[in-house]
C-alpha cells in the first residue's frame, strides 16, 4: 500500500525514537518489543490522512519494520543513514559500510564481557547487566575509540552501550529531512537518550519534543520539553500533543489508564513543562 500523502496535506508529523521509548530497554538488544499501547496508539494514527508516523532509530531499517508491526512508517534507521517509507520504497542510503572490529579487539570484547551488537553500518558494545570488571569495560571501549577515530568513525554513547558507526547521519538530520518530505504544519517527536537530544531540541523550536525519563538519562535543558516517566505516559502526551492539530483524534487506550503526572506535564506552564 503506497503512502498517499504529499507536501502540504500532513497536519502532523508524529516522529519517535525505539528503543527505551516506545519499546522498553532490555538487556538483549533482539529481544526489544515495541510497548502494546504504543503499537496501538502508532497503528491508529499512521491510518489517518492528517498524521505522518515516523520511526527513527540506531537499528537497521529492516530491523526497525519487523519490530513495529502494523504500524505503517517512515522508518528512518541506522541514526538517519538509511530511510524507507511506509511502503518500503527507499528514500535515501548510504553506500558505506563499517569495518570489521579487528579480531584482537574482538577478543578484549568477549573477555571483558561486553556483548558485541553488528549492525549494517555499526556495531554495538553492550554492557548492561554483565558481569565483567568495569575498568577493564573501559579499557577496551577506549581501546575500540582510538581504532575508530583512526578509521573515520563516530563514537556514540548511550544507556549502558556504545556505538561505532559511518560518519555521518544523524536523527535529527533525519527528522528535519523527513519533515521537509511531508511540509506538516506541526510536529511532534520523543527519545529518551543522548542520540535523541538534537531531535528533541529540534522539535522543541518546530513542535512538541517529549522525553521519556530514566535513571541513566539526565533531561537534556530544552525550553518547553516534555518529561514523562513511562511509555503508556508517552502515549497519553503524544494524544494531547496530537490533538493541537487533529482536534477530532480519538483513541480508545482500552485497559491502559492516563496518570496524573501527563496531566502535570501537558498542563504546566512554560517554566516547568516536566512530568514526576
């Protein structure tokens, strides 16, 4: 099924990260799910003419599609490398690939215990919930730095992870390009960690930027930013949020139930747009 929307005639762009905010954090990274109530909310809404659904996320493209189901998105993957439409018809790559990690510092990884993550263009050291030392973690991740600075490569640190990957990229060049594709005339987007700061702070000048909190995580200091503490809070912002532009938007949330705490973060004002 084509996507039928062109420049002009999206009210809203509806943008999300995946992992740690409409899918909970896990400690094998192929076992992330995206939350129920988020597939819900997302299927719904990239139904509607008036709302353009947008994935974008550190996972490979096709990785990112068979996680959200139903839910018909532009997928933007690999931090902003590669982008598909909803009906899988691609909208731009990247032809380089990263290199292999060498095998002696293959090796420093599995002996530390950090869990080795390959993606089309990065790989992924995890060190959530293992057992290794954690200084002899930081030796080999600073070891993994200097080999990628020599190779042209960014280092990026998340929640308990770091990422080598081509050069380039990035979300929030993915979301000005996407919304630049669709013209809508508001936009909303959420993320949850550091990668997602200049997404967010992007959407905050363009829209409604929402960040879903963690202990891992301090809130980036963007004015009028979003704060909620779950996803099923997520999904209740994004509705109020979505409704700024489609005031007709209904959603049966079924058995999920709104907290008191989105009230406080949609509700407050400029001064204290956080949700506790």
């Amino acid at each position: 099924m084509r996507d039928e929307r062109s420049a002009g005639t999206t009210a809203v762009l509806l943008a999300t990260d995946f992992d740690g905010t409409i899918a909970p954090i896990v400690t094998i990274p192929e076992e992330a799910c995206i939350h129920p109530l988020a597939a819900r909310l997302l299927e719904h809404c990239s139904a509607l003419p008036e709302i353009a659904v947008a994935v974008i996320s550190g996972r490979d493209v096709d990785d990112v599609r068979r996680r959200i189901g139903g839910v018909r998105a532009i997928v933007a993957g690999s931090h902003g490398l590669e982008c598909v439409a909803p009906d899988g018809t691609v909208l731009w790559t990247e032809e380089r690939r990263c290199p292999e990690l060498p095998p002696s510092l293959t090796r420093d990884a599995l002996h530390a215990d950090l869990r080795i993550e390959r993606k089309k263009y990065s790989f992924a050291l995890h060190s959530r919930d293992v057992a290794g030392d954690p200084q002899q973690m930081k030796r080999v991740i600073a070891a993994v730095t200097s080999w990628a600075d020599e190779h042209n490569l960014d280092v990026i640190g998340g929640r308990e992870v770091t990422e080598v990957r081509v050069r380039g990229g990035g979300k929030r060049a993915a979301l000005r390009t996407i919304a630049a594709r669709y013209e809508p005339r508001g936009m909303v987007y959420a993320g949850d960690d550091i990668t997602d700061f200049p997404a967010l702070a992007f959407a905050a000048t363009h829209g409604r930027a929402i960040f879903v909190e963690s202990e891992e995580r301090t809130p980036p200091e963007i004015p009028g930013l979003w704060r909620v503490a779950r996803i099923e809070d997520l999904c209740f912002a994004f509705v109020r949020a979505l409704l700024e532009h489609v005031p007709g938007l209904a959603f049966d949330a079924g058995p999920h139930s709104v907290t008191e705490s989105v009230s406080s973060a949609t509700e407050s004002s400029p001064e204290r747009n956080t949700a506790r």
